[in-house]
C-alpha cells in the first residue's frame, strides 16, 4: 500500500505573490501567510510576481506538505502518478519536472516501459506498475487547458460539474480571447456543450 495518501483538500488552488523560490518548493504569499508549496519546476516562479497555483495536500506519517502546480493539467497527472504503487509525491514531481506529458502518456497507452524508465527514479519494474496502474485511466490534454482566470475558474467548476478533458478543450477554444465574467462563460459554455 502506497505510504502516501489523499487528505480532504484544504485549498484548490493559491493566489498569491511568490516571495522567494528554493531547491523544490516556493513559498507563495497570500494575505501575509506564506505557503510552502513542493512543485516540480520552482524556478519558473519569479520572486514577487503575482501567481496562481493548482494545489494538492498530501499527508505521510510524519508530514503533511502542499504540492503546486500551474495548470491544472499538471495538477491531475500528478494526481494520476500517485496513485500508482510505488509512485511517491516527489517521484511525481520529478517526472513532471521533464515536461513530457505527451510522451509519459503515449508509453503508458502503448506499453513502453523502456520509456519510462528515462524518467528519473524509475526503474522496469516501477515502469511496469504504472502501466499497469494507470493504462486507459490517464487523460493529459496536448494543450494547457487554463488561460486567463475568468476562463480557468469557469473551466474548473465545468470540471465539478463532470465535463471531461475534450468538453473543457472545446469551451477554452471558444472563450479563450474572451474577457467575460465566469457566470458568462459557464452559462455559455453549458450551451455550447449541451448543442
């Protein structure tokens, strides 16, 4: 049984001003209360730029940490990487940190554990058990989903609501130069996808 488990989320996401960046978190300041927030690239984060991170809580027996990530499309596949045995909240960060989803999800889909095994800290066997945890489960769109906060807070309740990856594709192409409010998007993106 995978050490690592799924706490009652506390936070979806941050919206804050990073106050500094370290080896494999950055601390992200909302309201005067800095976050410490484990992510896979921290050196994408620009000390005092306003920032919004996608947020998971996981608990261990001797921690409890915050994992952050820019969009939400790497925030699931994280979620997808833990859940596989054997896969631990920094080995999925550092997967994450080669920026290959396409090609993570396209050796998962066929198979290829030779691949996998290019991702730091995995082996053929742990190759072997993400295929087999996670073949026909992980759905990683081509394109970041999120573009501006209106769209992306609209996208993220379309998400509740149970629309899937290629519903939320098709609202962002079609309200990605928008500068509607969110009720306007999700009202119209509902009409657009019941059509």
């Amino acid at each position: 049984m995978n050490q690592y488990k799924e706490v009652m989320k506390v936070y979806a996401y941050l919206k804050g001003t990073v106050a500094y960046s370290a080896k494999d978190f950055v601390v992200i300041e909302v309201a005067d209360i800095g976050y410490k927030v484990y992510t896979a690239n921290p050196y994408e984060f620009r000390k005092d730029e306003a920032t919004q991170v996608f947020t998971h809580q996981v608990v261990s027996e001797n921690d409890l940490s915050l994992y952050g990530f820019k969009t939400l499309e790497e925030h699931d596949l994280f979620i997808n990487l833990i859940s596989a045995r054997g896969i631990g909240p920094k080995t999925a960060c550092a997967i994450l940190a080669m920026k290959d989803m396409s090609g993570l999800r396209h050796a998962i889909e066929n198979g290829d554990a030779k691949y996998l095994c290019k991702f730091p800290k995995i082996g053929p066997k742990t190759a072997q058990q993400i295929i087999l945890d996670l073949k026909g489960k992980l759905v990683v769109p081509d394109v970041a989903i999120f573009v501006n906060n209106s769209l992306s807070e609209a996208l993220e309740a379309l998400q509740a609501l149970g629309y899937g990856d290629k519903e939320l594709t098709k609202v962002k192409n079609a309200f990605k130069d928008t500068d509607a409010s969110v009720d306007e998007i999700i009202k119209k993106g509902l009409q657009l996808l019941v059509k």
